[in-house]
C-alpha cells in the first residue's frame, strides 16, 4: 500500500483520536474503573447494549437526512416548511405526533432541516412532538397502562408541539432565534447538507444513479452518524451511571401521589430517569402501582421522552444555548402543563 493509500485513513485516525468528546469519554471510564472497578463492565455493556438498541432508528433517520442532502429533496422540505406560519407550526406538530422518531433518532432529521434553512418555529414544533407518540407506542401504552393514558400522551404531543412552534414565532417576531444552529454543528463537519444553500441544485430521486450524489450520500451519512453516535455514547454512560447510583425507591418517593409537587419533581426526574418510550410503559406502570398518579406519570413520561439525557446532550452540540436552553423550558413546561390539566380532568388510565 502506497503512501497516499495510507494517508486518509490515517488522518481520520488522528481526528478521532483527537475528538474532544472522543477524550471525554475515555476519560470517563478511566475515571470510573480507578473509583468503582466493579461498576465499569456493566456502563460499557450498556452504552453497547443502548446504541445497538437504538441504531435501526438511527441509522434510519442518519439515512433519511443524507438522502435529502445528496438529492437535494432538503430543499423541498424547507419549501414545504417555509414561512413559519400557524398553519404551518400546527401541520408540523400534528406530523410530529404521528411520526415514528424517538427523541434521539429525530436529531438528524432537525439538523438537516436546519441546515435546508426550515424555519424554526415549524422544526421546534415537530421536534417537542414527534419523541413523544407515535402508532405503535399508541397501542403498546394502551396495552401496558392505558387507553385513556396513551390518548393523553397523544393529546400531549401535540400541544407541546403547537406551545413550541408558537413560542418561536413570538419570539422571532420579536427579533430572537434568528441563528439556531451552533458554530460547529453548522460546518461541514455537522449533520447538514452538503450542497450550498445559494448553489442550485435541483432535486435528483435516484441518487444511486449518479457516482457524485452516491459518493455525497455516504459523506453525509457518515458523518451525521459519527456525530451523534459519539454524543450518543457518552449521553448513554451517564445515564448508566445514574440508573447504577440513584436508587428506584428514591425515584418511587419523591414522585409518589399526594405531594403537590409530585408533578414538577416528576417531569424533572424523568429527564434523567427516562430510557426510550418502549422501555419507559412497564416503568410507568411500575410506578403508578407503587403510588405515582396519574398526571405525575405524564409528566414524567412527556418530559423524559423530549428532553431524556441522550437527546439533551446531542441537543447541547447541535444548536445555540438560546435554542437550546428554549427546548429544554419548553419541554419541562409543556410536561407540567400537560401532567397538571391530566390530573385536574381526573386521570382516567
């Protein structure tokens, strides 16, 4: 092998050996083996286990906005989302409830609507809505809690999403959020398009077709799933390390029913308690059983489903802390909101 050969495979070596959040989470574990040795296998085994679980969503969505990208269909998209009207933030949060992304598979759908310079307000309303509910989450919570619990988390999704999308829009009416994405995010080493926005490019279905939009695909898709996947992994080892040394019963007691503030403690604790929607319905019904109420249940499960510690921290690297610090408020709020009209209309599960 020649010199040249060996040239870019070493350099992409040497990035990802020099990638910050690479460091980070080396790091991590070294730290964690030198104070609890016993405790470092299991949070590798389930970063492992969390990222296979997870990558058939990932690989879905990471494919998807490559595909927009290498196409041109992003272009499309943002034509469709364009103008950030009301009707177009209420079409969006009524997608979003019916889309099939968990809070972390959306990430590459919302960084490549960014990039294709979708509006705000539309992408904020689809991204509070669509980790919430969807289909096959319908039935599986109707079945494991209840029906009357699983059309109220759809309810939610909705309304969260439509609380997102206006809150944007005054917002930017106002003069705010006129730059969502982060610096690094928006480089070419982000999740974005590869097309110029100004370069015209018209929109080419079979990409397949063509070396350069193949060749274009495989870029995108390479890099928007290294870079979530490694936000991924250390979003998941912290959340390993929470499930290893907050005990559940603490959990059970501090979101139990009769306190008032079991719904604010409830949409606060599922942030960094809540695992993926599907794993989350026996919880919830666990908890409920052990005492939760009903509306503390939607405010944990809404909360943890939009804003749980792998989508925060994948969230944190793509956009600006304003956006960042809005999607978090609106996340939290809307699952107390959403929890608090739950409760008074009587819970029914």
């Amino acid at each position: 092998m020649t010199a040249l050969a060996l040239r870019q495979p070493l350099s992409r070596l040497y990035a990802v050996a020099g990638d910050r959040v690479v460091l980070a989470l080396l790091a991590a574990l070294l730290v964690l083996g030198a104070a609890d040795p016993g405790q470092l296998l299991p949070s590798v085994r389930f970063v492992l286990d969390a990222l296979v679980s997870i990558a058939p969503f990932l690989a879905l969505a990471v494919a998807i906005a490559a595909f927009a990208a290498a196409s041109g269909a992003d272009r499309l998209v943002a034509r469709v989302f364009s103008g950030g009207s009301l009707r177009t933030v209420t079409l969006a949060a009524l997608f979003g409830a019916l889309s099939p992304f968990c809070s972390c598979g959306v990430i590459p759908i919302i960084a490549a609507m960014l990039h294709a310079g979708v509006p705000l307000a539309p992408v904020m309303a689809f991204w509070l809505a669509s980790p919430v509910m969807d289909p096959e989450m319908f039935v599986l919570t109707a079945a494991g809690v209840g029906t009357g619990f699983a059309l109220a988390k759809t309810a939610a999704a909705a309304a969260m999403g439509l609380l997102g999308g206006f809150a944007v829009l005054a917002l930017q009416r106002g003069g705010g959020l006129q730059r969502p994405l982060a610096g690094a995010s928006a480089s070419a080493s982000g999740c974005g398009p590869a097309f110029e926005s100004g370069a015209p490019a018209p929109v080419v279905w079979r990409v397949w077709l063509e070396p350069d939009r193949r060749a274009e695909f495989g870029r995108v898709a390479l890099r928007t799933g290294a870079f979530l996947s490694k936000w991924l992994a250390i979003a998941f080892l912290a959340e390993s390390l929470m499930m290893a040394y907050v005990p559940a019963s603490w959990v059970a007691s501090a979101v139990g029913g009769g306190s008032t503030l079991a719904i604010p403690l409830a949409a606060v604790v599922g942030v960094p308690t809540y695992l993926n929607g599907y794993a989350a319905i026996p919880l919830i019904a666990g908890l409920i059983e052990m005492g939760m109420s009903g509306g503390a249940a939607l405010a944990f499960a809404t909360a943890g489903a939009v804003s749980c510690i792998p989508a925060a921290i994948a969230v944190w690297a793509l956009v600006r802390r304003s956006v960042f610090a809005l999607y978090l408020g609106l996340g939290l709020g809307g699952a107390m909101l959403a929890g608090l009209l739950y409760e008074l209309g009587g819970a029914p599960l």
